[in-house]
C-alpha cells in the first residue's frame, strides 16, 4: 500500500515515521522541505505538490493546521482533489471543524473517493510511541481498510459516527484537556502562593482522585517553569473556539469552555502562542 502524509509539524514527522519503519511505501509532502529531511533519509519520496502526491498513492493522509490550512491543501489548483481519483481513500487528521470535515468528505466523495476524518488525541510523545487515540467519522467499511495503519499510529481507534464524527469528538476531549490544563495551573499558584512547593502540590494531585497521566507529563516543565511546545498553545486555542463554536451551534451553553477560550485567547495575544499550552501557567502567573 502506498501512503501519501501531508503536513510535517510536530506530529506529522513521528507518525509518518512510525509508518515508513511498518514497512510502507511513503511518499510525502510539506510546504517547507526541510522539515520531510528525516523521512527522505528513510526511504521516503518527496512530492512537490498536494496533486502530486495525491495522484502518487492508494491513501492519502493530511494532517494540518486548522480549518483554512485543510480547505486551502484540498481545493486550491494544485491541491488534493485535483490529484484524487476514484477508488483512493483520504484521511484527514487535523483537527478542525465538523462542518469542514464534512464538506471536504463530501468533495472527495464527487471523486469517488471516500474520506474519513481521524483526528487524534495526544501529543508528541505517544505519537513517537505509537499510542495515540484515533477518532474517526466515516463510512464503516473504508474504516477497516485502513484500520492497520490507524493501529501502528495509536493504541486504539474509534469509529464514531459518519463524517465529522471524529471531529466532534476530537473538540471534546480538547475542551476536557484544556479546562484541565488551566485547572491544573491554578491548582500548582494557589499552593504556591500559600507556601507549598511546585514539587509536593505535584505529587499530591497525582497521587489523589484527580491525578492524571497528563499531569505525570507536565510535571518536569511546570518545575523547570520551562514549556517547549508538545502541543503549542495556539492549536489549545484554536481547538477551545471550535468547541465553543460547535456547543453555540446545538444550543448548549458551557461557561468553562468559554472562559477557559478567554483565558488561553488571552495567553496567546500575550505572546504565548508558541509555547506549550502548559504555559498558561506562566501567563497566570504573571497577571
């Protein structure tokens, strides 16, 4: 089977790697080619456009920005679809709107191809792992097509719902993380404050009923008050508004969602963008 992987940020090279040493035939594509180094190194083949690469391949994976990075890969005059034919699969990883996963579902669908939206839950380190979550909407049996290869990506998959299924779910559980992020900074000032050790209020949560793996994970940057980016604020805060967007269009009211997006909409124009999105830690911190 070929693959095709557009899209070589943090999480694209690991995943695409995990793939290319399964022993598939990887073909790959990124604006900046220098980011794809690692991969050519391994055998992968580079392709100068989405056409390109979408006409090289049985399924072709996009795993970008947002919403307007996926519509712009899709559609523009070089892009996905002017490469897709008839039989292929699409998956699209990113996280982004249901109603965007759905559209471009049904793009591909005029092709004759079926798409399936298959964001994932967790950050650069499961993904070197291979331990990611894969949630995905679409139509059942192009799912178990591809069920091997969401199963060297991650430790389990969900087929949720038809298009834009995955997508939902993936703002979910983003919203959960989020609130939980904030919660969790909150939780280590306040003691702080109070004269209780980063260090022993760390290990009390853990060791509590709201402990959490993600708290084992931040937990050496919350100490060292230092946050490179395993998923950088800016995508915490772009996920937080499409939820916010997504529960205002089912008439549900979620006043945490909405003042955790303030908080981090806040963080981010402070210029916290780039930062892991534990550096809302340091943002409150200095307000």
């Amino acid at each position: 089977m070929r693959i095709g992987w557009i899209g070589l940020g943090n999480m694209g090279v690991p995943m695409a790697t995990n793939l290319k040493k399964a022993g598939y035939e990887l073909f790959v594509y990124n604006r900046s080619k220098e980011k794809a180094q690692p991969l050519l190194e391994m055998g992968a083949t580079f392709k100068e456009s989405p056409k390109e690469i979408a006409a090289s391949v049985d399924v072709l994976i996009t795993m970008v920005a947002d919403d307007e990075a996926v519509k712009d890969v899709y559609t523009r005059e070089d892009g996905v679809l002017a490469g897709l034919k008839e039989g292929q699969i699409a998956i699209d990883m990113s996280t982004i709107s249901p109603e965007t996963s759905k559209t471009i579902a049904a793009l591909c669908k005029e092709k004759g191809v079926e798409m399936l939206d298959a964001p994932v839950s967790g950050s650069v380190a499961p993904a070197k792992e291979g331990t990611l979550v894969v949630l995905v909407g679409g139509d059942a049996e192009t799912y178990e097509k591809v069920k091997p290869i969401f199963d060297i990506v991650g430790k389990a998959s969900f087929l949720l719902g038809g298009n834009g299924a995955g997508s939902n779910a993936k703002l979910a559980i983003n919203s959960m993380l989020g609130i939980y992020i904030q919660g969790l900074a909150e939780t280590v000032l306040f003691a702080e404050k109070a004269g209780i050790p980063r260090e022993t209020m760390l290990e009390i949560v853990k060791l509590s009923a709201v402990g959490s793996p993600i708290v084992n994970i931040k937990t050496p940057s919350i100490i060292q008050d230092y946050f490179p980016a395993a998923f950088a604020l800016k995508h915490a805060t772009k996920d937080l508004r499409l939820a916010m967007d997504r529960a205002k269009e089912m008439d549900l009211s979620f006043p945490l969602i909405e003042k955790a997006a303030n908080t981090y909409e806040d963080a981010l124009n402070a210029g916290n963008g780039e930062l892991d999105l534990m550096a809302i830690l340091s943002y409150l911190a200095k307000k």
